[in-house]
C-alpha cells in the first residue's frame, strides 16, 4: 500500500477540520446578525448561503474520506505497527473533528433559538406596523362617513 493513500486520509481530515473551523465561524456571524436591530434578511440569507456551501464542501470531504478508506482499511488493520504514527496521528484529528462537530451542534441549537426570537420581533414590530395602518385607516373613514361633516369647524373663519 502506498502512503499516498494515508496521506490523502490525514488531508482529508485536516481540511475536515479547516472547514469545521469555517462553519464555526458562520455560527458566530449568524449570531451577531441574530441579535442586530432591524434584522437584516439579505445579510441572514447571505450567510445561510455560505454556510450551506461549506456543509457542502463537508459532505464531499466525507464522501472522498470514506472511499479512500475502504480501500486501505483493510491494510491498516493487518499492519498496524507499520502505521502507527499515522493511525494515531488520525485518531487525533478524528477526536478534533467530533468535538467541533459537538460544539457546532451546540452552536446551531443556540442560533435556532435566536433566531426564532428575531423572527417573532420582527412578526411584532411588523403587526405594531399594521395596526398603526388599520387605525389610521378606521379613523380617516370614521371622518369621511359622519353626514355633514366638511371639516369646516376645524378652519379659523375670522379674517
């Protein structure tokens, strides 16, 4: 077996890590844009677009990950002692990837819940918004609907 092929598996993690890393840093920012007075939807979607493509960028990373790996598991398994260094070195970047894994999980429930806060201040700021509407409205009809009622004794007549 080549050590290509381990070398291709320890980048592959590595790169796993980096964009971890990203994701993490996307998670802060929708946070930050969370938590903005007025929220901005273009920034929020902005981001979510970002974010989707670094999950993308993940899933492929999995994918390369696990095809490489089945082609050499078998090798690993049978000579262990010849790569030893490598399988630990692996291991370590395994044990990296599954606590930034916890830590984003964490993460993103924390955001849904900002999230969902700022979408309902945003439905509150928007329905105070309607009802202003709704009694300017009611008014401006109740005015126009009184028989007789020209405005006249709202002007100064004395000249």
């Amino acid at each position: 077996m080549s050590n290509t092929y381990i070398t291709a598996l320890i980048e592959s993690l590595e790169k796993k890590i980096k964009v971890l890393n990203d994701i993490h840093l996307k998670d802060e920012e929708q946070l930050s844009i969370a938590k903005t007075e007025p929220f901005s939807y273009d920034e929020f979607d902005k981001n979510s677009e970002e974010k989707g493509i670094l999950i993308y960028k993940l899933e492929k990373l999995d994918e390369g990950f696990e095809l490489v790996y089945n082609n050499v598991k078998e090798e690993l398994s049978k000579n262990k002692d010849a790569y030893k260094a490598e399988i630990k070195r692996m291991q370590e970047l395994i044990s990296e990837i599954t606590a930034l894994s916890t830590k984003i999980q964490a993460e993103e429930a924390r955001n849904k819940k900002a999230m969902e806060a700022a979408f309902k201040a945003e439905k509150n700021r928007l329905k105070a918004g309607r009802s202003g509407i709704k009694a300017i409205r009611s008014y401006s009809q109740a005015m126009q609907s009184k028989p007789g009622n020209d405005y006249s004794g709202l002007m100064d007549t004395k000249k």
